[in-house]
C-alpha cells in the first residue's frame, strides 16, 4: 500500500510543479514518520525515498541506529533545548527553530561535537495558539542575530499552516512566507540562505508547490492514518 500512495503523492507532485512551470527538482519530498514502526519506514525507503521527518528527538535517535545511513533525517517538530545535545550531528535539517535560546544552545551543542547544523525558522505565519512558531514581524531580527552564529546555517523558513478541508484557504500563508523569504534574500545577510520553503502537508501540499514550496512533509498521504498506540 505504501508504494501505491507514495505513486499518487510523487504523481500529485508532479502535477502541481507543471502548473507552476517548476522542475521536479526543485522539490524534496520528507516522508513525515512519526509514530510508524521501522519496518514501514523500510518500505518507503526501499521505494527509493531519502528524506525523513521526526516530530520527537527520542524516536528519530531510535530510528536513526536502526536505518541505513545515507537517510537523511529532518526535526520538524518542536525541539526542547535539553533534547538539542542528542540530534545535533544525526539531522539533515532542523525545521523548527522558533526562539533565539533553542539556537544558542544549538550552536552551543554543535561547537562541542565540532558540527555545523542547518535550520529553519518556524513561522506561525497564521497566528494560530495552538501552534509554535515566530510571528512574521519577529523573523528579520532574528535572522540577523541567527547570522553571528559560526555553527549554524540558516537555510530558510517553515511554516505548518493551519488544517483546512479547502487546501485554497491555505494559500495566503504559502504566499505570505514566500514573500518573507523574498525579503530576506533582498538582505543579504552573510551566512543566511532562503534557498528552502518547507511548507505543505499531505492535505495542502499542492498548493504549497504551486506557491513555492521546495519541501513538502508528508505523512498520512504515504503512511496511511497515524497509530498514536505505539
């Protein structure tokens, strides 16, 4: 079944770069993992899939000793400062950045084990309380202190938007974050990339590519419905 969904998700991908006149390569597909066992991640992975995203540092360091090792793995959920010292040098990407003390003591932790780390800064472009995230006036002052820091790179922006049942009803936050990542990049800040928009899930992600995206995360639209039993 796995594969079967991961050829729908690649074929919807497909679909939504041809009307944004985009490559495929500009996209990476993160197949969200959490909560699913190991034997379905070797599914996915055996489906030629990469990329890999966590929500909880205890179960990506557990997964992390069990998978081949040229998965790369993405934090995408929020990360506490005390779990920072146990995933700095296994991701591929922190996505969740979204305070100036979880980034100090990243760079503090990356110094020690003599890694540079990549991040992204959370967004909670829509203002939802329930969520994590910088409000989009908070971003730029951020950037510029993030940017002192000798350990970290910042590679650009996340955001998870809110759940809706129109996808279209997402597509002002897309769009407000591509234009936040565009005012960055006007910047030119020294060690700040916006090269990566991490936006879209398995309900909205089209219009995230359609909006430009070049990360999609991806769960239920590959894995099936989530087993919180576990």
């Amino acid at each position: 079944m796995v594969k079967e969904n991961l050829e729908e998700v690649e074929k919807k991908i497909q679909g939504a770069l041809k009307r944004a006149g985009r490559s495929r390569e500009e996209v990476t597909l993160i197949a969200v993992s959490k909560t699913k066992p190991v034997s379905m991640l070797r599914e996915v992975y055996d489906a030629g899939v990469r990329c890999f995203g966590e929500n909880k540092v205890q179960e990506l360091t557990e997964k992390w000793e069990q998978l081949p090792q040229d998965i790369r793995w993405h934090m995408i959920g929020h990360l506490q400062r005390n779990k920072v010292k146990y995933i700095v040098d296994k991701v591929e990407l922190i996505h969740s950045v979204d305070s100036l003390r979880l980034a100090e003591t990243i760079e503090q932790e990356a110094a020690k084990k003599g890694v540079t780390v990549n991040i992204l800064l959370e967004v909670n472009v829509a203002n939802e309380e329930s969520k994590f995230g910088l409000g989009v006036h908070e971003v730029l002052p951020l950037v510029e202190k993030i940017a002192k820091f000798p350990h970290l790179r910042m590679k650009g922006l996340m955001t998870i938007a809110p759940y809706v049942e129109n996808a279209e009803e997402n597509r002002s936050v897309f769009r407000t974050l591509q234009k936040l990542s565009v005012d960055i990049a006007e910047k030119n800040i020294d060690n700040v990339s916006v090269e990566i928009l991490s936006m879209g899930m398995t309900n909205d992600y089209e219009v995230a590519i359609e909006e430009g995206a070049t990360m999609v995360r991806v769960g239920t639209g590959i894995f099936g419905e989530r087993n919180y039993d576990i």
